[in-house]
C-alpha cells in the first residue's frame, strides 16, 4: 500500500504477476492522488482486498497459480466487491489473443458482468487515467499523465 | 431203326415229339376235362387224365376267370392267354397258354389242344426290368417320332406329372414349342445319342434344371429311329451352387478390380494370375503383359518382402519400403501379404501394396503446417513478450522521471533498476528466441533413445532431492538405437522434468514424485513426465505449446521451452502429448515413430 494519505480520495488495487509493471503503475496512481495497493501474488489478493476495500481493480489475466478470471470471478460474486469496476491490463489483444478471447468467452459463459474496460500494455496512461476516471465518475478530476 | 417204313418213323417222332416236347400239351373237352397230356404236362402238373383241366394247371375247382376257352370251343379261335398256377411241387409258374381247336368233319369242337409254355423266368426278367426302368433314380421317358411320350418312369412322373399323351416339350417345359436344343431331334436326324443341358418346369410350377442324353431306343427296318429314350439327371443343386459360385467370383472380381490396393497373386508355378489395376497403375504395367509371367513376383517386389514369404506362417507385412515402378521411379509402399496354401498344399503368393505417396505428402502438408502454425503462435507471441518488456521499460523511464521531478533519488534509483532488469530480459529473451528461430537442423546420430533419459535422470535427481521431490525412472532395456539428435531430445527431457520440478514446488502435497520413462511400442520410441504436483486446468493445458505463455512468474520463464520442445520433437517427425487435470498432476508425452525420424546426417526424414 502506498502511503496513508487522507486526502486522496478513490483507493485502486494493481493485481499483476510483473513487479515491475506493479511498481510503474503503482507510482503512477499515486502521482494522480489515488490511493494505492498492490499484490503480485494471486493468493494475496483476496485478503488484501478485504482489508483495503479499494473502489477499482486494475487486474491482468495471465498470472500463475490463479488466472485473472478466477480472481474475477471470485470478485463479481461476492457481494461485497460486486459492483467494484475492474479494468484488464493485459499484454494481450483484446481481440485477436487466446488469453484475452477466452477471457470474454468465460465471462460470457458464466454469465458475469463486462469487465469496466480493456487496457493493452504498453499502457497508454492518458486512456488509462480517462478509463479510471469514467469508471470512479469523477471525470472532472485534473489529470497528471506525467507528460 | 432201319426197319422202319417211312410212316413208321413219322409216327414215332411225332409220337416223341408229343411227349418229349418242352411245352406242356393237354387236349381237354368242352367240360375242360383232360382227355390226354403229354409227357411234359405230366412230369409237370403230375398225372392229371380225366379231370379238368383248372384243377391240373391252378390246383383249383373252379373255372380260370381268365380263361377263354370256353369262347374257343364256342368260336373256333386260336387264342393265346397268360395263366398263372402252380406245378405239382406246388411252386407258382407262370404260362403263355396257346388254345388251339381240334374241328371234327362236322364242324363241331370237341376238343381244344392247350400248350402251355413256362414264362415264369421271362416274367420275372420283366418284372425285374420294368421295376428297373420305373425305379431308376432319374427321370427316363420314350419318345416317339411325333415327340409324344410313350413311356416314362415314376420319378419322371412325381416331376414332370403323368404325361397323358402330351408332348415331351409340353411335360418338361410346359411349353407349345419344340425345344431350341431338343437332343431328341438330334438322334431322329443322326441316330446318334445326344446330351444337353435343359431347363425345365416341374409339376408344382418350379424351375428344374436337368441334363439329358437321348439315344435311339427302337429302329425301323430301315435304319430309322423309331423311339428315342431320354435319361435325365436334375442338376438344379449344381446350377444353383455355380451361379453362387459365379455371383462371389464376380464380387471377387470386381474387389480385386475396383481394389484402392494394388494386389498381385501367383499360382504355385509362381506366374502371375491376379494383376489388379491398382497393380498396373502403381507399377506402370499392363496385366495383359504380366499375367502368366514366371518370377514376376519376386522380380517387382521388395526382396525383404519377398525374403519374408519364404518363412510361411501366417500373413506379412512392412509397413514401410519401396518399390520400383517400370520407369524406375522409387514410391513408397506398405505391403502385407502372405504365402496361400490349402491343407498344406501349396497355391501361391498374394501381394497387397498400399501406395503411401498421397499419405506422405499430406503428412509433410501437415508437418509444414503444423510448422507454420508454430511460426504464427512465435510472432503472436513474440509481440506479447515484447509489449511487456516495453511496458517495463516504460515504466522504468516514467518512474525515474518522477523521481527526477521530485527530485527523489530512491524513486529515480529504481525507474533505474526497471530500466536496467527489462533491458536485461531483452537480452535474456533475444538469446532463446535466437535458438528457437534459428531453426537448428537437427544434427541426428544413431543414439540409445534410453540412455539420453538416463542422463536426464541423473542430471535432476539431487536437486529434485533437495526440493523434496523424489524422481523414480522406468526404462525399457534393449531398445534400439535410432537416429535422433542427442543434444536437442536431452534439453527436452530437461524441460519436462525442469517443469515437473516447478509443477510439484507449487503444489501442497506432501509426497511429490516425477516419473521418467522410456520404451518403445509399435516402432515408436515414447518418453514420459509424469509429475503429481499442481495439474493444469483446461485454460493453461490448451495453450501450454503457445510462445511465451509461462505460469512462472515474471522472471522465471520465457515461455518458450514447451514451444521448444515441440519444435524439436516436430522435427524429429514426432508429436508431444498433454495429460493433466488441475490437482492431479501432468503426464507429457514425447512419442517418436521410428518410420518419421530424420535421417543420420541431416538428411530429412528417414522415408523420404
């Protein structure tokens, strides 16, 4: 979790397996004044999401141990965290890549709500932002993109 | 004698003649009582003067019902009767009786002279003739100039029904036509027996099919054939057993014909008597210039094959050689076939070749496509692995410029090391992308397909031990050496255990085990990597093979050792097979068919 700050309003969790790309979007969130957790280990995302209670999920699909769509699933079911938008970072295209193709066909099987929206790495932070803003419905937020 | 006067020597013989004659001679009277016999009568009927002539002859009192004398002495006619009676031994006889009347002067008959002549030995003869004839198990009628049935026996009548003065074409065929072929005209005109085969309907309306000889049974004094007689045999059970056997020969002929396979019989002079037209289209020869060849077989066939033969037993076959066609050109076979013999009497060789061209060229179409595909998956792949190094990178410099914005050295400190660990994973990921799409040609060698497991064993045991995971091996002995590339097949044992090793570090079980096993079955050399630890769900076993597409975490793997290794056990002509359910481990399988190996020395596969 990135600071404790007060101020930031919206609290927004990065779920993926790559450190690296944890750690860039995790500076880049709190550059836009969010409030930020993350987790690179699938088991620890439950736990930490019941803690931290974050407001949307930033989450990628290929992961070890659990998929993204489990982590979805898991998600979309609970009532607690139903309504939480989740965006999908994903190296994948959304609709030319296995992965991603049968991602969408998993949500439509078990008859789970679309993911809030689909961000392709490498990301682009203006869409990024616009996409989180649109989802959280405070598009009148300043945006930093770091540009 | 000499004594004798003329009329002397009459009498006397008469007077012998009367008595020693063979034929029994009575004069009776028209109360038929015996007035004389003579000495035959007696010897035969026994001393019977005096009384009549029904109780010498029939032992009996009462007049003969088929007795006409009584209408000689009435109307002075000579007669001739047939008499049964009994001798005086009392045997039953029979007797032709001729009644010849003794006219007085006045006209009057007073006495009938009867001659009776034993025929109980002609009866007999007839008797056991016409049981003959009617006995006779064919069908026999006699047949006069006009084709009307005179005669016939009574299996011909059960068939054929009663003639009843019809004509032979009318009771055989019921038909109002002489026949076409009717072997009876035949002997009216030639005299000569003639046979043919007929058709026929019989009483109940069925078809019979029967074969009749005719020869000329009565002729007239001028040589011409009066009657003919017709013995017949049905033969309805051959016909229909030789239209079976033409309707399997015609079937037969036409599977051998119309046969994908081609297929060459010989007799047991070993000349060639089947040459189908698969035969002729595979080996560019007419059947007309090969049937009845001596040595063909043997000439055009594979010496292995034909070698294999020699041993007898039961069928052959090789599931791949190659033959030579007429234009010398090699193609590719797989034949079977086997020595044919019948109650150890030997009847030839049949030879059945299954043209492998079109086969091979699908394989190689599918080969190259499989390979194609692999090509596609790589770049799909490639643009993943790259997008996420990018987005490293990116992140690296995005991070450190915030650091410098801030003037934060620990955030510039670390937009640094992503900079630095994601430039690291393009070397890392250029190297094995290197090898993998340098597209090595296998360097193949005659190997021990076991021992390369051997040392695969050996080479993961203890560090399987130090992760607690026990390794246990199944190698078959004495499996042949086969041309593989020793180097490239080790790396892929390698990667399998290497992932068991991963797939069981991630699982919770407490005993974790790895199976290595090595044999080969149906001319095809398997390995096997089984593991207990974390199975695969459908998601990940359904793109397992795919470039890039690790479970490892960011920097444990590329991706591309499972792709690896399917390339490499592609190129060795073979295929990997995936077995695993989530929590129950996985079971890789690598399996070589031996007739798709490569070539020792680079060459492309072993049956091209």
């Amino acid at each position: 979790m990135s600071g404790g700050d007060v101020l930031k309003k919206n609290k927004i969790m990065v779920v993926d397996d790559e450190q690296d790309i944890v750690d860039y979007l995790s500076i880049f969130l709190d550059d836009n004044d969010y409030q930020v957790a993350s987790a690179t280990d699938t088991d620890e995302v439950m736990p930490l999401v019941e803690k931290f209670k974050p407001d949307l999920m930033l989450l990628d699909i290929v992961m070890p141990k659990k998929t993204g769509f489990a982590i979805y699933k898991g998600l979309k079911e609970d009532p607690c965290f139903s309504d939480m938008p989740i965006l999908i970072v994903s190296a994948f295209s959304k609709t030319r890549d296995f992965p991603q193709v049968e991602f969408d066909r998993m949500i439509k099987e078990n008859n789970l709500p679309r993911p809030g929206g689909y961000v392709e790495k490498p990301i682009d932070r203006k869409r990024l932002l616009e996409l989180i803003k649109s989802q959280l419905g405070e598009n009148d937020r300043n945006v930093d993109n770091g540009h | 004698m000499s004594t004798m006067d003329i009329k002397e020597v009459r009498e006397w013989v008469c007077s012998e003649l009367y008595e020693q004659m063979p034929v029994s001679v009575a004069v009776i009277d028209s109360d038929f009582k015996i007035v004389d016999a003579n000495n035959t009568f007696v010897q035969t009927f026994g001393e019977m003067k005096g009384r009549s002539c029904h109780e010498a002859i029939k032992r009996s009192r009462l007049y003969c019902e088929e007795c006409e004398a009584g209408k000689t002495f009435v109307d002075g006619k000579v007669r001739i009767n047939k008499v049964s009676g009994i001798d005086r031994f009392g045997n039953k006889i029979s007797y032709l009786i001729h009644l010849f009347p003794l006219v007085a002067e006045d006209g009057s008959i007073p006495y009938i002279i009867e001659m009776a002549a034993d025929s109980t030995l002609i009866d007999e003869l007839q008797e056991r003739y016409e049981l003959l004839f009617d006995k006779t198990p064919c069908y026999i009628c006699i047949i006069d100039r006009q084709f009307q049935v005179i005669q016939t026996n009574r299996k011909f009548r059960d068939t054929f029904g009663e003639p009843g003065g019809r004509y032979c074409h009318q009771v055989y065929k019921q038909s109002p036509n002489i026949c076409e072929e009717c072997p009876a005209v035949r002997v009216f005109q030639t005299g000569a027996e003639h046979s043919t085969r007929q058709r026929g309907v019989d009483v109940h309306g069925n078809t019979t099919y029967y074969m009749v000889t005719a020869a000329p049974l009565i002729k007239g004094p001028d040589g011409t054939v009066e009657t003919v007689m017709e013995i017949a045999f049905d033969v309805s059970r051959i016909v229909e057993l030789e239209e079976q056997i033409k309707e399997l020969f015609d079937i037969q002929e036409f599977v051998i014909a119309s046969s994908m396979d081609a297929l060459i019989v010989t007799d047991f002079k070993d000349r060639i008597i089947i040459f189908n037209r698969s035969a002729e289209k595979l080996f560019g020869y007419s059947a007309m210039d090969v049937i009845g060849k001596r040595g063909f077989f043997n000439e055009i066939l594979p010496g292995e094959f034909t070698g294999l033969l020699k041993d007898n037993g039961g069928p052959k076959q090789i599931r791949e050689t190659t033959i030579k066609n007429r234009d010398g050109e090699s193609i590719p076979v797989r034949i079977s076939g086997s020595c044919l013999s019948s109650e150890d009497k030997f009847l030839g060789h049949a030879a059945f070749l299954q043209d492998l061209r079109k086969i091979k060229q699908l394989e190689d179409e599918k080969l190259s496509a499989e390979r194609l595909a692999a090509v596609g998956q790589t770049v799909a792949g490639l643009a993943h692995g790259i997008k996420n190094i990018i987005t490293g990178l990116e992140g690296g410099l995005y991070v450190m410029k915030t650091g410098m914005r801030k003037s934060d050295v620990e955030t510039i400190g670390k937009g640094l090391t992503m900079l630095d660990s994601n430039i690291r994973r393009i070397s890392h990921f250029v190297r094995e992308f290197l090898s993998f799409a340098r597209g090595k040609v296998p360097e193949v060698d005659m190997t021990e397909p076991v021992s390369i497991a051997a040392e695969v064993f050996e080479l993961y045991k203890y560090a399987a031990q130090q992760e607690g995971i026990e390794i246990v091996t199944d190698f078959q002995d004495g499996v042949p050496p086969a041309p593989m590339d020793r180097e490239a097949i080790h790396t892929c044992i390698s990667n399998l255990v290497s992932n068991a090793i991963d797939a069981c570090q991630m699982s919770d079980k407490d005993s974790k085990v790895i199976t290595i096993r090595a044999y080969e079955e149906n001319e095809t050399i398997i390995y096997e990597v089984s593991d207990n630890g974390i199975g695969m769900d459908y998601d990940v076993k359904k793109k397992v093979f795919t470039s890039f597409f690790s479970t490892k975490g960011s920097h444990q793997g590329t991706g591309l050792g499972l792709l690896l290794t399917k390339k490499t056990v592609q190129e060795h002509g073979g295929q990997v097979r995936l077995d695993s359910e989530p929590e129950e481990g996985a079971t890789f399988r690598l399996e070589f068919p031996r007739n798709r190996l490569p070539k020792p020395g680079g060459e492309e596969h072993v049956d091209s």
